[in-house]
C-alpha cells in the first residue's frame, strides 16, 4: 500500500476499515488519493484474511467529490476525459467487481463524485444528517464516475434525471424511501452500527456473498436465459466450497454453522 495519508487503512478482525482524510478539504479528491483508494481497496481484495470492507470519511463530510482547486486556468477538455478513465474508472470499476462486500458508512455530505464513491457501495448505512447530492448540473457539468449508471438502476431513468438536473441534497430519510441507501442511523451510531453490520457479514460464507455480488450486477444488463446460465456456473463454484460443507452439516445437526470463508 502507499503512504499517502489522505487515505487511511485498518482492520478490525475480519474488517478492512478504509477512510478518506482530507477533512481540510472536505475529502475531496485529488488524483494522488484515488490512487491511494484504489490501492486500498486492492489490498483489501488480495488480503485472505478481510471478508468484509467498510468505507467512510475522517470529519464532518463523507466527501465533497473532485476538488475543483487543483485546476488552475483553462481546463483542456482531453485531459479530463482520460483523468475520468484512469482515476475514477479503475477505483469504481474494483469496487464493484471486487468479490467482497463494501458497505459505506456516510457520515456527512456525499456529493458529485462522493456521491459516485457511495453508490459504488454493495451497501449503504446514513448518518441521518447525511446526505447525497447530485451536484454536477450546479456548476454546468453532467454526472460521472459511474453516477447516472448508479442512479438510473437504483431509483430508475425518471427519478434519476429529476435528481440530477435539479441537484438538490437527498436527505438521509428520503435517501432511505428511494432505496439509496439500507439504513439510516443517528450519528453518533453510524461507525459502531457498519462495523457491527461489516462483522456480521463478514462471519457469513465470503466466497458466496462475493458471487451473489457479481451475480446481481450481472443480472441488471443480461437477459434471463444468461442470467439463469451464470447462476449456475456460479452455483458449480459454490457448492464445491467448504462453506457449503459446513453450512449442510450445521443445518443437518440443528447448530448454527460456523463459516470460515474457504
């Protein structure tokens, strides 16, 4: 992993507990910390011993999306869309094909490509002062880093343009009602309840929760004929793991089943 300390990396048992901390800027991005974001999740991914992953932001605000203060002068229209390509494509890309669960503990303010970062999340736990917002159309821009693919399945396409176009914050509560997010918590409850959360899931079969995953985002662009065949090349894997083993003879002996992620 690199040193960059914008981004901060622990574990708690079978947690990987990933935060940003650029607090002075509201987490804000910076190429240099998507790196270290990508990096994270990576080692997280490759580590045998992380089974669950939990992602939130240092301070008041889970993050304010790209920082705008890097670019100085005229912007060159070809240098963002490769910026676009090879920083956020890569990090959200991993975050969504990896084969373990990432939930997001929104702590504050998820906006622009904050926002982008949180939907990329298998699951959602919200501060209930926290918030996602859309905030591209506010300063002449179209939503990016996976944002309108995110939003579009999530709520569907009418739901998605009005909260894009209008950008205004998505309370917490209302976040909750359109399915953005699973939970919504008091604050001062938010990391003690996704850690808890990320534990549960952690002690659950790994392998198979990875492949429900992919199962899922595969099923939103495949007809059901493909879907059906990828379930069960996914279930010729499964059931050749030792969990399975484990899950049958606890639920043979009347015990509940003791998963080690193998």
């Amino acid at each position: 992993m690199t040193d960059d300390k914008t981004v901060l990396y622990s574990t708690e048992g079978a947690v990987a507990l990933i935060r940003m901390n650029r607090v002075e800027r509201r987490n804000a991005f910076t190429p240099e910390m998507l790196a270290a974001l990508n990096d994270a999740f990576r080692h997280a991914e490759e580590d045998p011993a992380v089974r669950a992953i939990v992602l939130t932001g240092e301070g008041p605000t889970f993050s304010a999306g790209q920082d705008l203060s890097i670019f100085t002068g005229a912007v060159d229209a070809a240098n963002v869309r490769e910026a676009i390509k090879t920083t956020y494509k890569p990090l959200i890309l991993r975050m969504v094909t990896m084969p373990k669960l990432i939930i997001g503990a929104i702590n504050g303010g998820a906006a622009g490509a904050g926002a982008s970062l949180a939907l990329a999340c298998d699951l959602r736990i919200m501060a209930e002062d926290a918030y996602i917002l859309q905030a591209f159309s506010n300063i002449g821009l179209v939503p990016d880093a996976g944002s309108t693919w995110f939003m579009a399945r999530m709520v569907g396409y009418s739901r998605a343009l009005q909260l894009c176009v209008e950008a205004e914050r998505i309370p917490a509560q209302f976040c909750l009602q359109l399915g953005l997010c699973n939970q919504v918590v008091a604050g001062s409850f938010l990391m003690h309840n996704a850690m808890e959360w990320a534990q549960a899931l952690a002690a659950r079969p790994t392998k198979a929760l990875g492949w429900t995953k992919q199962a899922l985002n595969g099923a939103m662009h495949s007809s059901l004929d493909a879907a059906i065949d990828y379930e069960a090349d996914l279930q010729a894997h499964a059931i050749a793991t030792q969990d399975h083993q484990e899950g049958v003879m606890a639920f043979l002996e009347k015990r509940a089943p003791v998963f080690r992620g193998e």
